[in-house]
C-alpha cells in the first residue's frame, strides 16, 4: 500500500461566524496529482494554507508524511513545497538571488540553482530582477523557488492563473516532468475543472467550504463520457430493442430518456431499429456532459467552474 | 535561525534599502559638521547643552543629537523590511518549510539590530572625524575617562534606539502591512517622544514620563554628568522595552494566519 502524505481528517476553520473550512477530511497517497476545485471563495487556499501550517485550524487533525503533532508536522514540513495564490517572491531581487534565498530558508545547498533555472527555462534572465518579469516567468520561478529545498510533496495553488494558453501548456508539461522525473506528489487547486482534468489523476470538489465530491480520473472520466442520448416516450420498448441489439451500458433516466454509452458510432442503426420496433423517437444523437455542466450540477449554482 | 539569517542576509545585501539607510546616516554628520562649522564662521558661538555635538570629542553624542531621524529611518527601513514580506507573501516561503516562527521574529530582529548597530557606528564614526576635522577633537567638559564614557555613553543611546526598533519590528509583525507599520511607528515615535513629556506637568505620574526610552533619548543631556548618573535607569528601561515587545510580538505572531 502507498504511503499516505496527506490525511486531513474534518478540518474546520472559521473566520468570524463564516466557516470557510467545514470538517474537510482528504487523503493523498504518494504519486498522486490531486486536484482541487472550486469556485472563487470555496476554500481552496484555506486549506492549502492549514496544509502548510500557515493558518491555524479550529478543529480536525492534520498528518503529513505519517507525522503528528506540533514538531512531526514541522519536520514533515521540510519535505513540502507551496506556491500559494500570486507567486511568492522578492520583486528587487534576482531569480538567481530569489533562489539563493529559499535554498537559506531551506538549509540546503545552493548547487541546484543553475539546474533550476534550465529546468524552468530562466537561465538567461541575468541581473533582471523578478519584478520585471513576466507572470508566466514569475509563476516558473515561484516552482523554481519551491523545488530547490527537494520537496516530496508539493502544493500549487491555483498555477495557470492568469497564463495565456501557450503559459498553461507550459505549466501543465512542466507539472507533468516534476512528476514524472522527479516522482513529486502534487496538490493543486483550480476553479477550472477543464484544466484540472488534463493534469490530476484524482479530484476534490470543494463547495462552501465542504468536500462534496472525490473521484479518480476514471471515475471522472465515466461520469462525464459521451453518450448517446435518446429521448422517448416509450421507454420500455426502447430498452427491448437494445437488449435485441445486444446493448448492455445504458441508462433510463427519468422515464423519458435513456443514455446508452456503447456503439457511439451506431446511432443510426439504433435510430433504424427504433423506428422499426414502433418506438417514437422524439430526439436522438451523441453528446458529451461538459465538465463545467457536471461541477454546476454537482454544486447546484451558477457559478463559474 | 542560522539558515533563516543567512536568508536574511542575502535579501538585506541586495537590497537598496539597506544603501538607503546607510546613507542617509553616512550624510548626515558630513552635512552637520559643516553647518556646524559655518555658524562658527559666521560667529555662533556652539554651546554643548543645545547644538549636543561641537567637536570631535562630542562626536560620540550623533545619536542623541539625531535620535528622532535615526528613529525615523529605522521606523521606516523595518516597516518595509518586514511588512514586504507579508504584502509580497514571501514569508509562506519560510514558514511553509517548517521553520519556527519564534525564529523568524528573532531572525528579523536581530538583523534590523545589527543593521541599526552598523548605521549608529557609522553616523558616530563620521560624526567624530568630521567634527574633529571643522572643530578639532576637544574634550567633553567635566569628563575625566573619555574612553570609559565614550563606551558607556555608545552603548546607552544605541540600547535606547534598540528598544525602539525592538518596538518597531513588534507593530511590524502585528500590522503585517507596511503602510500601516509606518503610520502606527510614526505615531508611537511622536507619540512616546513628544507625548509622554506631559506626565511631567503633573505631581502623580511625572514617574511615567520615564517608563518611554524617547524621553531618555530627547530629554537628557549625555554630556552632564546628572544624567550620566542616569545610565543604569537608560539601560534597564531598554532591556524591559525590548523584553516586554518581543513577547508580546511573538506571541502575537504566533497566532497570527497568514495570508
């Protein structure tokens, strides 16, 4: 069994009488890139923030690396790295000097700067100083920042925000690599769960301060695969002709409608079949549930996902 | 903490604040020690009681005689030194990483001390040469033991700007912003300079007005001998200045979420 380096069990946080955090229990295996979602204010950055011990939590427990307790978690802390919200870094200095910087805070050796800067594509920055640079560099050198101490696990919060597309694809291959070669176990947050679904292999969602749903990237994937969608009346005959057709993964729902999620190819054969078994066919063709329709049904709102 | 000043040490080394403050302190005894010597050449006659520094030997007093502009420009340097670190986030760098926080305030603390050591020395040193060169070295009247005094009297104005930095970095932590650092700075350094005088006026509480290191700093006059008398009050107020702040921004920090 993978070793668990993340268990937070009912962690609630409360500013005033708003809980932003509502018993939020999560559990991150090593490897996995956990995604977290949510609308603007849901309390992402909260509990990333109660995750890297910034933030003080009013009730629930927080393990890492199977370390407790006010020492364990410092020390398991040291392991970790964190980009929270706007990159976190010193505008008059340097990338070279913003690295030297961490590698202090983190008591390591400052020879894997040069690498770093390789890696994230900053070795030509020179004596530009961070606040010249652009947000696609700044977000590049705020992982830079946090990959120099050798984390194990890392937490990005919300990465793309703000990058144009060709600075999205850049993040995603980029995440992509430290988990691949440098077998980093991620926890990032987003409001797009479109954009999560191409990095994490496993997600959150975060309502209001709840967790209401967690799945893997297959479960996703189910939940959220083509289809084709037929509506009818005569729902009872439309599942004799199916069963005829030898299909087996469909799905009545509501009585006036049946997604099946076979032979996406056939519909006309299906529609065919239909019209000859006397099946009123009011409407028939593929369709794919978008993600953004699956988290607003999932959050009951119109929020933006 | 060691790890943590060696961070320190590279943000304060790179930073143009830093050249800031040690020049403005760098410039201030060159620019008195001519206008000192000017009034002199136009027939003032510098009297120790009121211009404090007349020659090189008084050179040793820079820092009563600039006391509320150190204060000022340190008040300023550590909002912006501190302040920055949570306005830029910069500070989740190194909490994030499961450093203490008690060491962080400590860290912070004892670079703006040593960074106030180095400007003071400087701001004395130049005010000593240059005032020696317009003025000539002299003496300090009614000194007997100038290196004795000297040591002592450095030593004494530097813990009274100490406990005042020690108070400044304290707001620091407990505003987390600069700008509002520097408003409640400034307004404490008016505040408990100018302010605490007023407990002077009356017969109970005239005893207040010496429980603020500022009245030593702005009321005293170093170079006689009644308030030499008064080191040891000088010294224990600073030690519980600096005591009682960094307590009490410890464990404010300590609670504190940050953003």
């Amino acid at each position: 069994m993978s070793e668990i380096i993340l268990k937070a069990t009912n962690v609630s946080k409360k500013y005033g009488k708003h809980k932003v955090l509502d018993k939020v229990s999560i559990k991150i295996k090593r490897g996995m890139i956990y995604g977290l979602i949510g609308e603007n204010g849901a309390g992402k950055s909260t509990f990333m923030r109660t995750v890297m011990g910034l933030i003080t939590i009013d009730e629930g427990d927080i393990e890492l690396f199977e370390k407790t307790g006010m020492k364990g978690l410092q020390q398991a802390r040291r392991k970790m790295g964190q980009s929270i919200e706007t990159p976190a870094l010193y505008p008059e200095l340097t990338a070279r000097d913003n690295l030297r910087v961490q590698a202090a805070n983190g008591g390591v050796s400052e020879r894997e700067i040069d690498d770093l800067l390789r890696l994230m594509s900053l070795e030509h920055t020179g004596k530009k100083k961070a606040k010249n640079f652009s947000l696609g560099m700044r977000q590049r050198l705020a992982i830079a920042s946090t990959l120099i101490t050798h984390p194990e696990f890392l937490i990005l919060d919300e990465p793309t925000n703000g990058l144009d597309p060709s600075g999205i694809v850049e993040m995603r291959e980029i995440i992509h690599r430290l988990v691949s070669e440098r077998g980093i176990t991620v926890l990032l947050s987003s409001h797009l769960l479109d954009e999560l679904s191409q990095i994490a292999t496993h997600y959150g969602i975060l309502h209001d301060g709840k967790l209401i749903k967690e799945l893997s990237r297959e479960e996703l994937a189910n939940e959220t695969r083509q289809y084709i969608e037929l509506e009818t009346k005569d729902v009872q005959k439309a599942v004799v002709v199916l069963d005829e057709l030898g299909i087996g993964d469909y799905e009545v729902i509501n009585g006036t409608g049946i997604n099946i999620y076979e032979r996406l190819n056939d519909v006309a054969t299906i529609n065919r079949s239909l019209v000859h078994a006397n099946v009123t066919v009011s409407r028939i063709g593929t369709t794919r549930q978008k993600l953004e329709d699956y988290f607003l049904q999932l959050t009951g709102g119109n929020h933006h996902a | 903490m060691l790890n943590l000043l060696t961070a320190e040490r590279i943000k304060l080394i790179r930073s143009k604040k830093l050249l800031i403050v040690l020049s403005i302190l760098s410039i201030l005894p060159i620019i008195q020690a001519v206008n000192s010597k000017m009034m002199v050449g136009y027939g003032t006659e510098l009297i120790q009681a009121k211009d404090t520094v007349i020659n090189g030997a008084t050179g040793i007093l820079m820092m009563e005689k600039n006391g509320l502009t150190v204060l000022l420009t340190m008040c300023a340097f550590i909002g912006f030194f501190i302040g920055e670190e949570f306005q830029n986030g910069t500070i989740r760098n190194a909490l994030s990483l499961g450093r203490s926080r008690i060491h962080y305030y400590l860290s912070k603390l004892l670079m703006v001390s040593l960074l106030a050591f180095v400007g003071v020395v400087v701001l004395t040193a130049l005010g000593m040469i240059c005032f020696s060169i317009v003025l000539g070295f002299g003496e300090v009247s009614e000194i007997n033991n100038y290196g004795w005094y000297a040591l002592k009297t450095f030593m004494t104005l530097y813990l009274l700007i100490l406990a005042n930095v020690s108070i400044y970095v304290m707001i620091s932590f407990i505003t987390k912003n600069s700008a509002i650092s520097l408003v409640w700075s400034f307004l404490y350094t008016i505040g408990t300079g100018f302010g605490a005088g007023i407990f002077l006026e009356t017969e109970h509480f005239k005893h207040v007005t010496f429980w603020f290191t500022e009245s030593f700093l702005f009321y005293s006059d170093f170079a006689s001998p009644i308030d030499v008398a008064k080191y040891s009050d000088m010294i224990l107020v600073s030690f519980i200045t600096i005591v009682l702040s960094s307590i009490i921004g410890i464990l404010v920090f300590k609670r504190a979420d940050i953003k």
